[in-house]
C-alpha cells in the first residue's frame, strides 16, 4: 500500500524489517529471502540511493541459483528489472539495458512472449532513450509498453505513467497536440485509480505537465489552473514528510509516485 503510494520512508521500514526475519528464519539460497532483498533495493532506489538499491538486487541475483533451471524456481526477471532501474536512476544506461535485455529473455522463458513483464521493460528502455536523446527510439519503446501493459487492464497505473512518459516525448518532440491528449489520457487514468490508491499524486504530476503543454500554446488561464491545483497537491503532499526528497521540480513530482511509475 504505502509502496503504490509513493510513501518510501515508510515501505523501505516494512521491507527491511521483512527482510531482518528472512534472514533469521528462512534458509540461504531461498525464494523468499531474494524476493525481500529484491524489495528492499527497490525502496531505496525510490529514495534516490541507487547504489544501496543496487547492492541489494545483487544480493537477491547472488542468493539466487546459479544453475539455469534452479533460477526459474525464483524471479529473476524481476530482479534483473529492479537492478535495471537502479542503474538507470544511478545514469549507467548502459548497465541498466543489460539488465533489461537479461530480463526479457526470462520473461519470455516464464511468462511467454510480448508479456506485461515486456511491457514494463519497454517502458524503462524508452525513459532510457529519452535520456539518451534518442526520441524516436523512446517513443516506439512507450507505445510498446502501453500495448503490452494495457492487455487486459486498460486502466492500471502502469498504462497510464506510460502514456505520461509518451507525453513528456512528444513534448520534447514539439508535438504539443499528440502530448495534450496524451496527458489527458494518463490523467483520466490517474484519476480513476485515485480511490484505490488514495493519493492524488499522479494526477498532480500529470497536470504539471499539461501546464506546460499548455503555456506553451498560450492557452493561459488553463495552464494556471492546471499549474496551481499541481503545486497545491505537491506541497500538501511533500509536507507530510513521507516522500523521498527530489532534486528539482521533476524529481519532486516523480518522488510523489511509487517506484514502478516513475
């Protein structure tokens, strides 16, 4: 729950203390105690610590078997995903698309081809070719990952942060109209999600960025609309001290979302 809610602090708390009772009780080399350290990584890469959210995915892969069958016992795709996303958060795009490449093979291995689970790792190579400025590329990874991870769940959050992502693209790519309706659809995503996740933070990273979009079309009156309902739910939010501390304006917005839709 406090993972979905964007609350770091408080998820890595639970994860360290499930991972404190594998370590006493469940035996090395088993499922469970590479799953905590799994989870364990990934809070801290929420937190912007990367590199302690990288040596506990290693910790994880290393408590996994090294013998091919043994390892489809466990979760390696998972695990090769989280790693992915800690390099990335560190810069080491390089590091972090290996991970993903290992990662898909074990996707297609356990779940099939053109899974969900491919549909995340399209996700992260697309944030990673945006970075690296290579914006046609990242577009035709983001559209990838809204077909894999809409299948079935046109609603979940992971559709509606990639429809995001692709917005923030097209933005980039001056293509004002085709980010609008984007937004516009993560935003109505976000909001039908708000209930169950019972934070407004994703739609308040979504409307920053319409404000933009919005600015930048002299489209006045909205984009301060948009800007200032953003900025009211941010600082209430930020103000609760339950956040990981962002760098800057879009590090505040990403720190208000749980890990996976960033």
């Amino acid at each position: 729950i406090h993972e979905r809610q964007g609350h770091a602090h408080i998820a890595l708390d639970y994860d360290q203390d499930a991972l404190n009772i594998h370590l006493e009780k469940s035996a090395a080399g088993s499922v469970d105690l590479a799953n905590a350290y799994s989870a364990v990584g990934v809070q801290y890469t929420a937190l912007w610590q990367a590199s302690k959210g990288i040596e506990q995915q290693i910790k994880a892969i290393d408590n996994s078997p090294s013998e091919h069958d043994g390892k489809l016992k466990f979760n390696p795709d998972r695990y090769l995903r989280n790693r992915g996303r800690s390099y990335f958060v560190a810069g080491n795009y390089d590091a972090s698309k290996t991970d993903l490449k290992g990662a898909e093979y074990w996707q297609t291995l356990i779940h099939g081809k053109d899974s969900h689970y491919h549909g995340e790792s399209a996700y992260m190579l697309g944030k990673i070719a945006a970075c690296e400025d290579k914006l046609d590329d990242a577009y035709t990874y983001l559209e990838r990952s809204i077909t894999l991870m809409s299948d079935g769940k046109p609603t979940h959050a992971s559709v509606g942060a990639a429809k995001f992502q692709l917005g923030v693209v097209s933005m980039r790519q001056e293509k004002d109209m085709d980010a609008l309706r984007l937004f516009k659809d993560a935003l109505t995503i976000a909001q039908m999600n708000e209930a169950g996740k019972k934070t407004q933070a994703d739609s308040a990273r979504v409307k920053w960025r319409m404000s933009q979009v919005m600015e930048r079309q002299g489209m006045t009156v909205e984009s301060k609309a948009y800007r200032e309902a953003a900025e009211k739910t941010k600082t209430t939010l930020l103000a609760k001290g339950l956040f990981a501390k962002g760098e800057g304006e879009e590090q505040e917005y990403d720190s208000l979302v749980g890990m996976l839709y960033r």
